[in-house]
C-alpha cells in the first residue's frame, strides 16, 4: 500500500506542479527503525514525507483525515488516527505506535500536533509523545525540516491559493535514543524542536 501511496503522490504532485528536494546531513540507513518528525504547515508536508521514506512506514495523524477518501483508505488500514481531544483515543494510538515500531515499521509523527493558524506559520510548541515513545522502544529520531512547503500552499491551499514550485526539505541526521531514559524526553523534544527551528531560520536568512 506505500509502494501505492508513493506512486500516487509522485504522479499527483508533479501533475500539479510540485516537485521536491531533499538535502540530507549524512547518508541513512533505511533497514533501520526510525519516528520521523517534521514540522506541519501543508498537506504538500504529507507528500514530502511519503517521497522520503523508503521502507515500510505509518502515519500518525488526526482522526478527521478518515472523512477524505484517500487518506481514510490508509487510515482505516495501516496508519493510525487519533482524536487529539481524547486523553483515550491518544493513549490507544500510542500504544497502536509502540505495535508497529516493534514490528520494524517506521512511524511519521508531525510533534506540533496540528498546522499552525498563524500566517506566516511560526513552528508550534512539540508535544512530548513521540520522544517518550522513542526513548522507550529505542528507535532513532529523525529530524527533517520542510522549508518552504507553506509558501507554495498552506494548508490545504483554500485560503491563500497554491502555486507550483520547488518544496525544499532538510533530512538532518537521526538522534540516537539508546542511552536514554524517559526522564530526558524534554529534553530530546528540545533538541529536536531546536534543530528544525535553527534550519528554518538559516532557510529564511538564506532567500531573503
């Protein structure tokens, strides 16, 4: 279904005028378990993600995507909905998480939670789920900055429009979690949100 969703986006995103490029800090390791966490400002971020990863991978998202046709195909399959609203539903969708790491699967988690309402976008406090959830099954963190997607089309391009262009996305290099316990969660998740803040400081200094 990946090898699908991956044909699907490349098709539809190049059709529509979106191409992407990935700068990656050092080569990765692809047999390898990862949580890739990205900051979210468009559903061009989605895309990004799914040209990114080359093995067998989950995302972990809203539980409104459900009501899309084709992101409800992979919702209702292998990826796994949470209501954020629901301190239950999250705690089951964590758990569904720990299931698929453990099966080898890569899980894609956007820290911020939702896309920011702010225009232009401003990287939104991370929650701490995804770094305790690294720290407990050992799996790498994968820090990747999407630059510029929101430029082309923020959100889902309703309110300001779309335009086709390059979308820019920094793949920084994993953060080991072996040495770690849950008490340095925060500061995991610091260190993360660190590292995509300073890129896209540097990626705004640069094209200015």
């Amino acid at each position: 279904m990946n090898r699908m969703r991956w044909i699907f986006s490349y098709l539809s995103s190049l059709f529509s005028g979106f191409l992407f490029s990935y700068t990656f800090e050092e080569k990765l390791d692809w047999s390898k378990t990862y949580i890739i966490c990205a900051n979210h400002t468009s559903n061009l971020d989605i895309t990004a993600i799914i040209l990114l990863a080359k093995r067998n991978y989950v995302f972990f998202g809203k539980e409104e995507l459900l009501d899309n046709f084709v992101t409800g195909i992979y919702f209702r399959t292998i990826d796994i909905p949470v209501n954020r609203e629901s301190k239950i539903s999250a705690f089951r969708a964590f758990k569904k998480a720990e299931e698929k790491l453990k099966d080898g699967k890569t899980v894609v988690i956007f820290p911020e939670g939702m896309i920011s309402e702010h225009y232009p976008p401003v990287l939104q406090p991370f929650k701490n789920g995804p770094f305790r959830l690294a720290i407990e099954q050992g799996v790498q963190i994968l820090p990747v900055t999407i630059c510029n997607n929101w430029n082309l089309m923020w959100d889902d391009g309703k309110r300001y429009g779309t335009r086709p262009g390059i979308c820019d996305i920094c793949v920084h290099a994993p953060i080991d979690t072996a040495s770690l316990t849950t008490d340095d969660a925060d500061e995991l998740k610091n260190k993360v949100y660190d590292i995509i803040y300073n890129q896209l400081d540097s990626y705004q200094k640069k094209i200015q």
